[in-house]
C-alpha cells in the first residue's frame, strides 16, 4: 500500500490515543504523512506517541490538546496550530465512545454524552475547518460510523442514532463542498478488536463472531487501510459514499 500524495499531507485524526485512530495515525506516519492528534490530557503520553509516529515516518507531527466535546478549547487550539504550521486537507472524525444499555434504561444525559462525542463533535470540527478546505488542495474528510448506524443493534438505540446522523451528516457535507472538490466519506466498522469490543460480555462476543461469514473479528489495521485509500487521491471520483468494513456482518 503506497499513496505518494499523502507525503507531507497534513491530516488530523481525533481519537488517535488508541483503537481505530492509533492505527490510522500510523498507517498515516508510514506514507510520511504530516499527522496530527488530538489529546485530552496526558502530556506525556501524547509525546510518545508523536515520538512513535516519527520513528515510523511521519514527515511531521502535531499533538493538539482538546476534548472533542469542547468546542471553544477544539477551535482555538487548531486555529492556533493552523497559522503556525499551514491549513489542514484530511480530517478524519475518529473519536467516539459507545455506552450499551437497553432503550428502558437510556437516560437524557447519556444521550446528551453519546451525541456530543460521536456527532456533534464531529459536524462542528469538520464545519470549523470547512473554511480553510475552500483554501486547501486534495481535501478528504473520513467519518468513522459503524455498521450499527446502517442496521440499529439492542442496547444501541443511541450510538447506533449518533452513527446514522454520521452518515447523513457524511452525504450532506459531500454534496454542499463536492463543486470545491472537498470530498466526505463516511466508513462503517462491523466488529473490530479494541477497548471499546474488549468490554462486552462474552455471549455478545461470541454472538457477533457466529454473525460474521469471514469467520473473524476485524483487526484496527483493516479500517487503516480504508481509510488512507479515502484520504488519499487514489479515492478522487469518490464521496459522499458509506463503505462498510465488517467482514460480511451487514450483507
Ligand atoms: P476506543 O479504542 O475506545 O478509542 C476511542 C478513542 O476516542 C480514544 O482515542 C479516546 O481518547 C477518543 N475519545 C473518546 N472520547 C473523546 C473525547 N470526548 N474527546 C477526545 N477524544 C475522545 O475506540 P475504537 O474502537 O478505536 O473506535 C474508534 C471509532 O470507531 C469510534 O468512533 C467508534 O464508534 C468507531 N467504531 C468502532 C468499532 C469497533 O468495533 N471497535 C466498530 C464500529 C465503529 P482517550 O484515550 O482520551 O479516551
């Protein structure tokens, strides 16, 4: 896998500590990529992993410190490192949390939470850097939705809510920016190995490897290298496209 335009391209990628986004990150490190992160708080683990991307390939790399949820602190920390270090032409929405519980038991407030990080956070972020894409070259934006935004799950009722409002959000921005020649797409993971799958119970587990034809849980590495081929120009005549990534759950 080799994309020569994504060489110095500058990406930001949100929820880059760990999961789906680390993996991205360094998929982008090793196309020598200019790859930037957000980070909540430890400093210190932000400086390792901007190490790591170095030692990887990255032509350069940014570490910005916001909460996708604040959105005064998102905006000002990347106006900021935008006028030092020049626009940004790949974003990918990345960040998200998941919160299982029966549509019984959903309280107002952790609809509230679940909307705000998954997709709130992500329409005021790419609508905040919607400016500076007019300006920029070979924009691409990536949503991370889910297969659980295309066909709802039990206990799902909000994440799978906040993934669909992703994929509308997606079409919607792609056909608005696609006479800029921005282009938007979003990707859905069917069942991927990370914190946020290593919590479920082992019935569900076992649940979803049964429901799965290819026979095994997806890896990080997998979405990684869909999302660089949608970041990258190999991807130019595509967008406002849902592409799932889910080893034939969603058939
Ligand atoms: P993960 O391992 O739980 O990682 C989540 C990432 O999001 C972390 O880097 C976390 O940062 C960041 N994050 C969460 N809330 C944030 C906030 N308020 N502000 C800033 N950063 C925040 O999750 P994952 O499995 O890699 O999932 C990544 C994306 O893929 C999510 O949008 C998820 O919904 C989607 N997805 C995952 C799967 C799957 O099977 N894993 C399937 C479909 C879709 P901290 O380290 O600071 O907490």
């Amino acid at each position: 896998m080799n994309y020569p335009d994504l060489e110095n391209k500058t990406v930001l990628v949100t929820g880059a500590s760990r999961g789906i986004g680390r993996a991205i990150a360094e998929a982008l490190a090793k196309q020598k990529a200019h790859v930037v992160f957000n980070y909540r708080g430890d400093e210190s683990k932000a400086n390792e992993l901007a190490e790591h991307l170095k030692s990887l390939g990255a032509s350069k790399v940014g570490a910005i410190q916001f909460d996708v949820t604040d959105f005064d602190m998102m905006k000002t920390n990347i106006d900021a490192y935008v006028k030092e270090n020049g626009p940004i032409s790949g974003l990918v929405n990345n960040a998200g949390i998941s919160k299982d519980q029966l549509v019984l038991r959903v309280k107002p407030e952790d609809i509230d939470s679940i909307l705000n990080v998954n997709l709130k956070a992500a329409m005021v972020l790419t609508n905040h850097l919607s400016r500076q894409f007019l300006k920029a070259k070979d924009v691409s934006v990536v949503n991370m939705s889910s297969v659980v935004g295309l066909m709802g799950n039990i206990s799902q009722s909000v994440y799978a809510a906040s993934k669909a409002g992703m994929i509308g959000f997606t079409k919607s921005f792609a056909k608005e920016l696609a006479s800029r020649k921005v282009r938007c797409n979003a990707v859905c993971p069917g069942f991927i190995a990370t914190e946020m799958t290593e919590n479920l119970e082992e019935k569900a587990k076992d649940h979803y490897l049964q429901a799965i034809p290819l026979g095994s849980y997806g890896e990080t590495e997998d979405v990684a290298a869909l999302t660089l081929f949608l970041l990258s120009n190999s991807s130019k005549y595509i967008t406002g496209e849902v592409i799932k990534v889910d080893g034939g759950l969603y058939i």
